[in-house]
C-alpha cells in the first residue's frame, strides 16, 4: 500500500523515560539498571509514533502514514516492530503492561512517558548507580557466575571429541545414507560484478536440481535445504553428514554482457576428493547447453544408468530463448520470496517471457502457480478469478508438454480448490511419478490426502517431503501439523506449528492453525491471544474467508478445525 507524505513534522525527542526504562533515540537504544537493548530505526520510529500519542490508540493508517510514509510496506512490517518493542520492553503480550493490542484497530501505549535532558551517559551512569547495595551482590552474582561458566568451559574443551562431528539435536543423528547414488547442488557463487546478478545464479542451481532429482537412480536433496548453506563455512563433510548424502556439487558463475563463465566441480563428501570438475567459458546463448552437459556429466561420474524416458526428461529444455529463460530466472526469484508484492512482479516476468516464447511450458505452469499463490494467501480481490486463470495456464501449459512435474503440482492444487479431490490427488500423484525427488510434491501429495479426508495417509508422503529436504521450510512444518490437528494428535501438532512460527511469524493461514489448535487442546488463553493477533493483522477475517481457504472434504473435520477458531473467540 502506498501512503501520502504527512504535512505535519513527527521529529522524536532525544531522550524519554517511559515505566522506568531510559530511551535514547540518538543511539536507538532504551536502558534500565545497566541492561541496554539496541532497536532498528524503524522499530524506534514505532516507539516514537505510539509515546506521541501515550495513553491513545494509534491505528495503522497513523503507523502507515508517519513511520513508512511514502512507500509499499507488507502488511505484517507493523506487527514485527511491535513484537521486538514487546520483547525490548520485556511485555507479555497476553498480559501486556505497556504495549495494548487493540483487535481491528491498532496499538496503545499504556505507561507514563516523561521527557528527559540527561545525556545519554548520565542516564546510563544513574540506571548503574540506583540502589548501591543491590549492585554490590549483582557484581558479586556476576563474578560467581563468571567462574563457574569459566570452569564449564575449560572441562568441554578438554574432553572435546577428536572429529569435527556435525551439531545435531540432542537424542537424534544425522539422516542415513540412501542405497541409491545421493546429492545435494550447494548455490553457486556469484562472481558478477554487481549483486543484483544473484538471481541468474540461484536460477542456475536451482534448475541444476530440477534437472538431476528427474533421475530415480538418484537421491537429490530439495533446493530450501541446498540455499539454507549459502555462503556456509561448513566443510563438504559436514554438510554431507548433515543432510544425509554422499557426493556435493560446487560451483560459480559470472555472467558479463553476453559471455557466461560457469566452474563446477563433484566431491565426494566422505573422501573430499573430486570426482568430477569442468570450466565453461561460452556465449550466454550457450547456457542452456551448458546446464545439459553439466547434467549428463554428474550421471556418468556417479554410474548411473539412466531409462529411455529419463534420457528424454532429463535432456528436455523447457525454451531455446535464452532472453525468455533469463525473464523466467528472475520471475523465480521474485516468486521465493512469497510477498504480495513480489509475487505481482513474478507475474509480469512470467508473461514476459511467455510473450518472448509462446511454447514456454515451464512458465506458464509458474504463472499458474504465482496466480493460485494470489487464492491460497488471500492477495486476490476476486479468489475465484485467479484460480479460473490458474486452471486456464495450467491447462495451456499441458498442451504444449504433459512431461513437466511443476505443471502437474499447480493442476493438483486447482483441482484442490475446486474441491475435486481425486483429480488433485492423481496430479500430485503424477508430480512425484515424474520427478521422484520432489520434495514439494510430496509435500502436496500430503496436503491433499489430509483435505480429501485421509490425514492417516498423509503422514508417509510428508515423511519422504521432510528426508528430501531435512532443513524443513514453515509451509511443510504448517502442513505436517495441520495432519497430526486432524488426526486429533494436538501436542505434534503445536510443535510443529511452534517450529514453522519461529521461521514465519506473520503467516494468517498458520496462526489460524494455532489458535484453532490451542483452543481444542484445552489453552484457551494461549488460542484468545492468537485471535487478538489475527485480527489486528487481518480486521476482515471472516467465516466465508476460512470455509474457502481450508478445503476440507468431510464436514467433520471442517466442524472440528472452526469450533476451534470459535472457542478462540474468532469467527463468532
């Protein structure tokens, strides 16, 4: 949303108290007895916005309007800074003392605010000096702590094991080996002269694992989990124990005008000898050559004998232009990034490159996907619209190639929404046939098992999505908790939620499952708070928004998933 400049000047002062705590806004800083705790600037502007107003509700449009004037902000930029303010201030949120929410409106400062003169080093230097006596056994406390987390320290170090063993959690162990051949495509370097080239280097790992994960004689690990070790010190070894696999595959790119510099090299993560390595120096127009030779190389390198049909799959190209490819490359950048802005700006990629290639297949499928995105987080004025647009690219992109597993997964999820579960559940079905890596596909697969009915066996292709990418994102964990709600198993499926908010905290599809979840498993304080929160995101929040956005089959389960909402205090 863009906002007009404000006429009227909202400068801070320099320095406030506000319940005991010193804030300096020079420093972007607030201090108490000597604990200082430093905010963004824009976390500090919020702060400002609502001591202006103390005692007032301060509502978005206010927010909007003075701390992000003039720009297109998410919707969730407010509820974040809110969130680090509560955690600077040490606010319970369900209990707040100087952070209020304020369901469908906004925010409310509840304590005093007092201007200060102290310079900053006075006020440190007076929080410091208040109550001598309790400093002296706070210095006292310090130092016994000090030596005894010395002592701990000294006793690790010195019965340290001998290897470099990867950290795991306690009581668990890296994934085992697969029997097959097993690989993760580390993200290769960008060696480009600007950063803004990152895109074509993402691009390029990530089509080098769509490629690869086609091959069934081959374990590939999925891309969220390869990009979670961009820029990672580890060693080949580590990662490899890490992620469960035997080979690694390294590689940079430099793209400049129209010359492309690709190095790649295959090491086997055990033994850290390289197995395979090449240096490309072509023509950009080459690139797509290129990924092919690399492809064909790393199933020789590993012996893998490959099928007539997997010959034919895993050499097909989705375009020969290489100006479209590029406009694809950069639609998938924006596409991962899973805002609404960015997802508009996938879009018009998208059709640029489908403008510059008429047959382009692959990205008519993500145009689909990119639409259906619009339906399944509610960006879209019309929902149904864009699923119709999504069914109408899928459909085109089937003309052009019915062999491509991305295209299959945006049917499967059309059908979903049309409620016609057997159709989504034989298209997620093809997905996987076709690329028996898939981890996404999997992932579907147990998304509409557990909406057509048969969370029960939702579990095992959710189990393959999570080995296939052991570095789980926030939509798996959202949908393997979603099946343990279902199946009635509330403790697994709070910890999975738990898990997928500490990666996503703003999702509105995953703090629904909370606090329907909370509620049914008996913490009604814990689900009202949830609501509270789901509505100062989303005042709109409706019964028909729900009913459309969870396709549950059997009413039963749709029954279950609401009165939760309900008892929440939502949806009333």
């Amino acid at each position: 949303m863009v906002v007009e400049q404000p006429i009227e000047d909202h400068a801070k002062p320099a320095y406030e108290t506000i319940d005991g705590w010193f804030v300096d806004y020079t420093l972007n800083c607030i201090t108490k007895s000597g604990s200082e705790v430093r905010l963004e600037p824009k976390v500090m502007d919020v702060l400002a916005c609502l001591t202006r107003r103390a005692g007032e509700v301060v509502t978005r449009q206010q927010f909007e309007a003075e701390v992000w004037a003039g720009r297109i902000v998410s919707e969730d930029a407010l509820t974040n800074a809110i969130r680090k303010l509560r955690r600077a201030f040490r606010d319970d949120p369900r209990q707040p003392k100087v952070i209020e929410t304020i369901p469908k409106v906004g925010y409310r400062l509840t304590v005093p605010v007092k201007p200060s003169e102290l310079a900053p080093a006075r006020a440190r230097t007076a929080a410091r000096t208040e109550e001598p006596y309790r400093l002296h056994w706070r210095v006292f406390i310090a130092a016994l702590v000090f030596f005894s987390v010395l002592a701990g320290f000294l006793l690790w170090v010195f019965t340290l094991p001998p290897t470099d063993a990867p950290k795991q959690p306690i009581g668990t162990g890296p994934p085992p080996l697969p029997d097959s051949p097993s690989l993760v495509v580390l993200p290769f370097e960008n060696l480009g002269t600007t950063p803004e080239q990152d895109y074509f280097a993402a691009g390029i790992t990530a089509d080098l694992i769509t490629a690869l994960s086609k091959v069934s004689g081959l374990f590939v690990v999925a891309p969220h989990s390869a990009f979670s070790y961009r820029a990672s010190p580890k060693s080949k070894r580590i990662i490899g124990q890490e992620l469960g696999v035997r080979h690694v595959l390294i590689g940079s790119v430099r793209k400049s005008d129209n010359r492309v510099r690709i190095t790649v090299h295959l090491a086997d993560s055990l033994g850290d000898h390289v197995l395979w390595a090449e240096h490309y120096d072509r023509e950009l127009s080459d690139i797509l050559r290129i990924q092919d030779d690399v492809t064909s190389r790393i199933v020789g390198a590993l012996r893998i004998q490959l099928a007539h049909d997997e010959r034919t799959r895993v050499g097909k190209r989705y375009t020969a232009a290489v100006e479209a490819y590029d406009l694809f490359l950069r639609g998938q950048d924006h596409y991962a990034h899973r805002s609404k802005e960015d997802n508009r700006i996938a879009k018009e990629y998208y059709e640029q490159a489908i403008r510059l290639d008429q047959s382009f297949a692959r990205a008519y499928g993500s145009l689909a996907l990119a639409h259906l995105r619009d339906t399944i987080d509610a960006w879209s004025e019309d929902s149904n619209q864009s699923l119709e647009r999504a069914g109408q690219l899928v459909a085109e992109a089937l003309r052009i190639d019915e062999s491509i597993p991305q295209v299959h997964f945006a049917k499967s999820q059309v059908a979903l929404f049309r409620r016609d579960y057997m159709q989504a559940i034989r298209d997620a079905e093809k997905a996987v046939a076709l690329d028996p890596n898939y981890a996404d596909g999997y992932g579907l697969l147990a998304w509409v098992l557990h909406y057509a009915g048969r969370p029960d066996q939702a579990l095992e292709p959710m189990q393959t999505a999570l080995r296939l990418n052991p570095h789980a994102p926030s939509v798996y964990l959202t949908v393997h908790g979603g099946i343990y709600f279902t199946l009635g198993r509330y403790d697994k499926a709070l910890r999975n939620f738990k898990k997928a908010l500490a990666i996503n905290p703003t999702t509105q599809r995953l703090r629904l499952w909370i606090a329907a979840t909370y509620a049914q498993a008996g913490f009604l304080d814990d689900a009202q708070w949830e609501a509270i929160e789901l509505l100062a995101l989303n005042p709109e929040l409706s019964l028909d928004n729900v009913t459309q956005d969870f396709p549950f089959k059997d009413q039963h389960h749709m029954d279950n998933f609401l009165n939760g909402l309900r008892k929440a205090g939502l949806l009333n």
